[in-house]
C-alpha cells in the first residue's frame, strides 16, 4: 500500500514513554540510555520529539512490584507516571499525557485528585489508564489479589466514584468577582455523599474541572468483563492484540458495546499496542530485532507463564505442544485473563510449541502486535489495519532506542501524514479534542 490515502476515519496516534525498549539486549547497547531511567529528562525529551511530529499522546505504563530475581539481569522498577507526566507537561503544550493508576489498591479521592491536578496544570491534556492489578497486593497489606470479578466490581464502583468527584466543583463556577469580593459561586460545587460496597466518600474534590472537563478515561484489558467495562466507561482501550483478526473482533466488539450503552458514534478508540522494530531497509531491521532478542531468557519466558496461570510449565519439553487439559479454565485465574487467553489460543488453536510461545510472544511484548521492517513497511501494516478496521490507532511500544523512536517520529508519521491517514498539525489543545471524543466528559 502507498501513495495518497483517504479515510473519514481519523488514525490516532500515542507512544510508549515507559522503558519497554530496554528488553532483551537492548539496554545493554550503548546508546540504550538506560542509566537514565529513573529521572525525567530522557523521557522529556522522547515527549518532546513526539510533540514535534504531532502524535496524540504520550503512554506511561505502570507497575507496583519490584520482581527482585529479574532485577539481576534486566531493567526493571517504574518511577510514579503523575510525577513524570507533570514534569513532561511543563515543557510542552499539546501532546496528550496518559498514565496507569490502579483501582485495586488506591483510594477515588487521592487518584481523583492527582489525575484532576495533571489535568489542570497541562490545560486539559491528561488522561487515566484504568487497570485492575494482579500483583503488589502485599504492598498494600493484602494477603492475596483478589479475584477477576471482585476486582472489575470495585473498579466499577472506583471509576463512577471518580467521575462524580471531577464534576463536584465545575470550573465555570470560580467568579473571580474582586469588586463584590466573590471568588466562587458556591452553591455550583456540591459533596457527592457517595456511600457503596467498597468507598465512602463525601466530597468535593478540592480542586476545580480542567478545560477539558475531565481527564480521559482509558481501560487496559480484554477479557469479557473487561471489555463490558470498557463500553461503558471507557473513551479509548489500550490493549494487546497479536492478530489481526483479534484486533479486528475486539475494535468490531467494543464499537457496538458502547452503541448499546447509548453512546454516540466516535466516543470509544481501540488503540491496541504495537511493538517497533524499525531500520532503513527491512534487512537491517530484522537484524536489529535477532541482535536485541538474541538471549531471551527462557527461564525468564518461564516465570511470567507460570505467573499468568498458577502452574509449572517446567516439566514440558520446549519444543512440546502445549495440551488444552494441561491449561487450567482462564475464568478460574486472579491474573491477566486477556493474557491468559492469548497464550492458550498460541497452544491450543494455533499448535505453537513451548519455546516459540515464550520466545515469540511471552517474551517480546506480552502478547501485543510486533511491527519489524523499514519505515515504509510500517507505515504500511498501521494504514493496513486501520483502513481495515481492525483498530483506530496504537499505542506505539519502541523496542530499541534511539534509532526506532527516531524513525517514527521523522519516517513513519510523515508518510501517514502523507496519505491523509494523520491530521497535518494539532487542531485543538486538550487530549479530548486529539482523540475526537464525542461524548460529555462527565456524566
């Protein structure tokens, strides 16, 4: 595919500013940055080239377990997003800023305010991905995680909790009346009195609406229960989508669920994930992603399989298929369902041995959509799936650093600008206007 093309459907675009490109070998390279981790100028600077090229939003992944063993051999630990995303937001002015914060272990009003406070200081750029945790439950003195619809039930009820504090004091309602000595009208800000199973709160939020009204609401998860959720409150998904035919039911799915809810058309985006691997020639980039996979850890492959099903992979030959009976139920697990069903459909529908699931999937992106060729090829699998409607963009996961985020940003975004896939320049200033979202942001 090249050339000019044209679609009514607008592309959207958001990249990973998280430190997925240090897998495998690739922070053992010289230019990986990788000392630069744990403070924000590098991650400043990924945000403000991909301003420069005008993409949505920048994505901020989040973890609340440090896996100490995996620790001797790779990078690992993830700095608090809202800090990192505060400080991208005082050096720049458009790009969308997306962070994880978890509803298993957080309280509405803490996250209703750190959210609301990234949102008022970026002048309505901000946006919260919704995720239910499956572990770090013992830092927050829980014995265990609890189970997948114990933890979609306080989600629920953590989100609706959420929005009603962002809509307890409008901003329309601040005067500013010095000559009557009125700051605010405040029979406009109301308590929200919310009593449920899980919280108590009583309200307001102390902090006023943004010029966006409210941060986006982004979900991560695939699973039956979470894509319900997601019809319901979610304005974009984020989630790990291999095939594109899975991409394509899942965009298929949540487009009707959110119609069903009574939702305009326009106000859900399905923006899986996409692993990069980009070079200049299709040679080179294929070499880059041997040289950067090259010592996968199996042992490593291992660990994260039996963490997503509870059970030992180890007494299974690598090069053996994976039998259904050996796979326990995947409505029976406490941790990633959407995972859990990617791997079994890899063993089971698909007949993939041991170690091509670990090396070829566990191990390089969770499960999400691997991108590897020139820029040409690049532009052309994203136009591909979107003019197909197999999603409405991405989430853009470098796996190695400079040179990916660097062709992206100067090959790869140009050339969908070029075929009008890609708006030429911003056209508004907060998040909610990037994404196009047709919907009130509160209510």
């Amino acid at each position: 595919m090249s050339g000019v093309e044209r679609s009514e459907r607008r592309l959207h675009l958001g990249i990973s500013v998280s430190s997925a490109w240090t897998g495998g070998t690739a922070w053992r390279r010289p230019d990986s940055r990788v000392e630069d981790l744990n403070g924000a100028p590098l991650f400043i600077q990924i945000a403000q080239d991909a301003e420069r090229a005008g993409l949505d939003f920048v994505f901020r992944a989040d973890g609340l377990h440090l896996d100490r063993e995996r620790l001797d051999r790779h990078p690992g630990g993830l700095l608090d997003p809202v800090p990192i995303l505060a400080a991208i937001a005082a050096t720049t002015s458009r790009i969308g800023l997306v962070g994880t914060a978890s509803t298993s272990f957080d309280e509405p009003y803490n996250l209703a305010r750190a959210f609301g406070t990234l949102d008022l200081v970026s002048e309505g750029r901000a946006g919260w991905n919704i995720v239910t945790s499956q572990v770090g439950e013992r830092n927050y003195g829980q014995e265990e995680v609890a189970d997948h619809e114990e933890r979609y039930a306080r989600a629920e009820e953590f989100v609706d909790t959420v929005r009603e504090l962002w809509g307890s004091w409008p901003r329309e309602s601040i005067l500013i009346d010095r000559e009557n000595g009125r700051y605010a009208d405040t029979s406009r800000i109301r308590p929200i009195d919310h009593h449920g199973r899980f919280f108590d709160v009583e309200g307001p939020l102390n902090i006023p609406t943004s010029a966006q009204g409210a941060p986006v609401l982004f979900q991560a998860g695939a699973s039956e229960r979470g894509r319900a959720f997601a019809g319901t409150h979610a304005d974009a998904v984020f989630a790990a989508t291999a095939d594109e035919s899975v991409a394509r039911e899942l965009t298929s799915d949540l487009h009707a669920r959110a119609t069903a809810a009574g939702r305009p058309v326009g106000s859900l985006a399905v923006l899986p994930g996409a692993h990069l691997y980009i070079a200049d020639t299709d040679a080179q980039a294929q070499a880059l992603y041997r040289e950067i996979r090259a010592d996968d850890d199996i042992v490593d492959g291992y660990e994260r399989l039996e963490r997503t099903f509870g059970i030992d992979f180890r007494g299974l030959g690598l090069d053996d298929r994976v039998p259904a009976e050996f796979l326990p139920a995947v409505g029976s697990l406490r941790t990633s369902q959407t995972h859990a069903e990617r791997f079994r459909a890899l063993f089971v529908d698909e007949g993939l041995t041991l170690r091509t699931v670990i090396r070829d999937h566990v191990l390089t992106g969770a499960g999400h959509w691997r991108i590897v060729g020139s820029p040409e090829q690049v532009a052309d699998a994203i136009a591909h799936r979107f003019l197909t409607e197999a999603d409405d963009g991405n989430v853009f996961i470098p796996g190695a650093y400079p040179e990916t985020f660097r062709l992206f940003f100067e090959a790869v975004v140009p050339l969908l600008k070029d075929r009008r896939l890609f708006r030429r320049e911003y056209e508004g200033t907060t998040l909610r206007e990037h994404l196009g979202i047709r919907r009130p942001a509160l209510g």
